[in-house]
C-alpha cells in the first residue's frame, strides 16, 4: 500500500511539473496559461494531447517535436520528474499529515521559480504573491516551534538578501529577496540562515565549475535562484537532520 501512494504521488507530481513548466514559462511574458493549449516554441503547432503526456511523451519522441523535429529543452522532462521525486518524497517523510500540503505548495513554488529563473533569471512577483498567502495559512494550521520561527525568517530572509544587494551593488536580485521572504516563513529562522548558507556554498561550487570548464566566464551574469530552489528543498527535507550532524561534530 505504501509503495502505491508513492507511486501516486509520483504521478501526480508529473502531472504538475508539466502544468509548472508553462506556468513557469509564460507567466513572466504576459502570456495566458488557464485556457490557452500547448505549443511547440520552435514551429508554434498546436500539441496533441499524446504530445503532452509527462515525461513519456519527451522519451518517445526522442525529444523532438513530432511536426518540426526541432530538440525539445530538456528542462521540461526535468521538471516533471524533480515534481514527482518531491511530490512522493515529501509524502514518504511526512506522510497523510496536513504538513504535507505545505510540502506539496512548497515544491510547486520553487518548480515554477527554477522553469522561470533558468529561461528569463525572473523570479515573478505573481509567482510568489499566489504562493505566499498559502503558506501564512498553513503557518498558521501547522505552526513551527516557535511558532514566531516563520515571521522571523521571513523577516532575516530579506533582510539578509537586502544587506547582500547593497554590499555587492547588484550582486543578487530583489526577486532573490522576495522570494527568501516567503520561504523564511515555511523554513523558519534556522531554515533560512541553513538555506542561504547552502545556496552560498552550492552556487560557489558550481559557478567554479562552470568557469573552469569555460562554459561561462566570470563575469557573465547568471541566475541564483536555481540555487536556492536546491537549498531551500535540501532545507526542509532534510535541514533538521543536517543540523544536528554538524552540531553533533562541533560537540
């Protein structure tokens, strides 16, 4: 039974990091979403209902476009399948509890955050404005201990972002700020110091990388917000058990 709801959630989860990625997508253009059928960015046909299925579609058509043949991104498989791998992990840890569905909100906000912030480095007011009254609310249903926890990040996740912009002139965006705003009030104030310090320590390793092998240099700009998606889930999936690791081999 246990392996069929993480099977369930898995689906389910496919099925809404596609709904993500056009969300994603099209939100910072403008452009509607609700009643408006997908099409192929390259040749804009219109897209069958079999060209859309999550996932299965991309691996069958060899990620092509069935009518133009042009390469599909790879972020739209990625997608779909990082929302399954959360949607069922989050029910694995957390189970048929109402913290759940602050999981599933919380996974759902950073998927379209990641699909929006790779094409366009936006991070979309509407986005976080949708998103950030849930979370009161389910703050509220499921408080943290304290309960203060979330206002006080809220408050220490823009504050902190805020003192970066103003030291590094630009170094990181006002989305960046808006958007550790309302994961402080989901991760709570350790979750949010945890959660900038790993996003730090992630986009350091990473932007090496991606300098040493040439594949940006070093002062092309590039999207931070990807690297807090990864934190922020590595937060508070498992940020209680990373604490008290570390705690445990300072004592």
């Amino acid at each position: 039974m246990e392996s069929v709801m993480i099977l369930l959630f898995f689906a389910l989860g496919l099925l809404f990091g596609s709904f993500f990625n056009v969300v994603g997508l099209r939100v910072p253009k403008k452009m509607p979403f609700a009643n408006d059928r997908s099409r192929c960015p390259k040749c804009n046909h219109q897209l069958a209902w079999y060209d859309n299925i999550p996932l299965l579609s991309f691996l069958l058509q060899q990620g092509r476009c069935r009518y133009c043949r042009e390469s599909i991104s790879y972020i739209y498989p990625a997608i779909e399948f990082l929302t399954g791998i959360f949607f069922a992990l989050g029910y694995s840890l957390i189970g048929l509890q109402l913290e759940l569905i602050t999981a599933l909100l919380l996974v759902s906000l950073l998927m379209i955050i990641l699909v929006s912030d790779l094409a366009y480095m936006i991070i979309p007011n509407k986005v976080l404005l949708f998103f950030l009254p849930f979370f009161l609310i389910m703050r509220l249903i499921v408080p943290l201990d304290p309960w203060w926890s979330g206002l006080a990040g809220a408050f220490a996740g823009i504050a902190i972002i805020m003192l970066v912009i103003l030291i590094s002139k630009g170094g990181m965006g006002a989305g960046d700020m808006k958007l550790f705003g309302v994961l402080g009030i989901v991760l709570g104030l350790q979750g949010t110091f945890l959660s900038f310090f790993l996003s730090c320590i992630i986009g350091a390793i990473i932007g090496l990388v991606l300098i040493g092998f040439r594949i940006i240099d070093r002062k092309q700009p590039v999207p931070f917000g990807p690297y807090i998606v990864v934190a922020s889930l590595i937060t508070y999936f498992f940020g209680e058990g990373l604490m008290d690791w570390y705690f445990t081999i300072l004592s």
